[in-house]
C-alpha cells in the first residue's frame, strides 16, 4: 500500500492509494474495508498532523514525509491486527514521536515562517480574501506567533492539541505526561498568552 498526494487545482490534498493486486486477490474484501478506513482517517487528519508537525518545528517536507509515513504504519498496525482504539490519538502520538526523533537526529529545529502559516490559514481558507483582509490576517499571525514564541515547547504542543479537540488524557498519551502535567502546562500558557498585548 502507497499514499502519494495530489494537489488539486483548489489547493487540497487528495489521497491515491494503491495496493498491489495480487495482494487483493489473496486478502480480498477485508483488504479493502482496511483500506477504506486508513483513507478515510488520512483524508480527516492528514492537515492537522502536518501542521502539528510544523509546529513541532519540522520543514514542511519533512512533516508531509512523517505524516506519510504514520499512516503507512497506521495501515500495517491495522494490517497486523493491532488495536483500533482511539485511532486519532494513535496517529497523533506516533507522528509525534517521529518528528521529535527528527528533530534529535538533526538537533536543529527550523520555525515556522510567516509564509508557511499564511499558505497554511489560506489552504482552508474557501474564499478569496481582499488585500486589506490579507493585511489584517498577516498582522494578526504575526501577534500569534510572537506570543506563541513565547511558551515552552510542551506547551506549544498542549495547545495545539487542545485546539485541534483532544481531551486532556489524550494529550497526555500522545506526549507520554501525566494529565495534571497536561493541565498545568495548558494553564500556564493561556495565563501567558492573556497578558501579551492584543495591538
């Protein structure tokens, strides 16, 4: 099985999966029902592990290869009859792990520039904003990413986290801490980010 992305002319990502037939042809349809699962949670979830790996301070070449390659493990995890509980935090954790061994391996951690969150806001983005809508919208990311610079790193991660809708104890299990750890951590970065200035 191979997941390769095609950019379409609006932008998004679309999946081609392709499975060699012989191993159709001796599987048969639970090949398939596997097959359909893993597209479908890499269709849900492809952006956000990317972007949460950009925000781990990976390239965006090496997110979109880590992202890749968590859901090739996800497929062989499944494949192998691995568990299928709580598949979302699965992925999270195990894109997670990749890209802090990534960033040990080269002990150098890239930031996200102001073009790659703004090619990130504009891939959701279904309209095109005006210029004054583009200035405003760079202005704000700029104050986002200064505050956002500020936090620790564990709580840059808590955060994205949370935004992206896992519970505490979820966070906790993708980054390998306690949930009051989660709690505290979370705590103390919007107690941070309240007191930046909101220019």
């Amino acid at each position: 099985m191979q997941f390769s992305i095609k950019a379409g002319r609006s932008g998004a990502a679309a999946v081609d999966v392709c499975a060699c037939t012989s191993v159709l042809a001796q599987e048969g349809q639970p090949t398939l029902k596997l097959q359909e699962q893993v597209t479908k949670l890499f269709t849900e979830l492809r952006e956000p592990v990317y972007r949460y790996l950009l925000c781990l301070g990976l390239t965006a070449a090496e997110a979109e290869e880590i992202s890749q390659e968590t859901f090739l493990r996800l497929y062989r995890h499944l494949h192998a009859g691995g568990a299928e509980v709580n598949l979302r935090g699965w992925i999270f954790r195990v894109a997670h792990n990749a890209g802090v061994n990534e960033l040990k391996r080269r002990k150098t951690v890239v930031g996200v520039s102001s073009e790659q969150w703004a090619q990130l806001i504009a891939s959701n983005g279904a309209q095109s904003p005006t210029p004054e809508e583009l200035l405003q919208r760079k202005e704000k990311i700029a104050r986002v990413q200064a505050a956002i610079s500020t936090l620790s790193e564990q709580q840059k991660e808590c955060l994205y986290l949370r935004a992206e809708g896992f519970r505490y104890r979820e966070i906790g299990e993708v980054l390998g801490i306690t949930v009051s750890t989660v709690v505290e951590l979370l705590r103390r970065a919007i107690r941070k980010l309240s007191k930046e200035p909101h220019a």
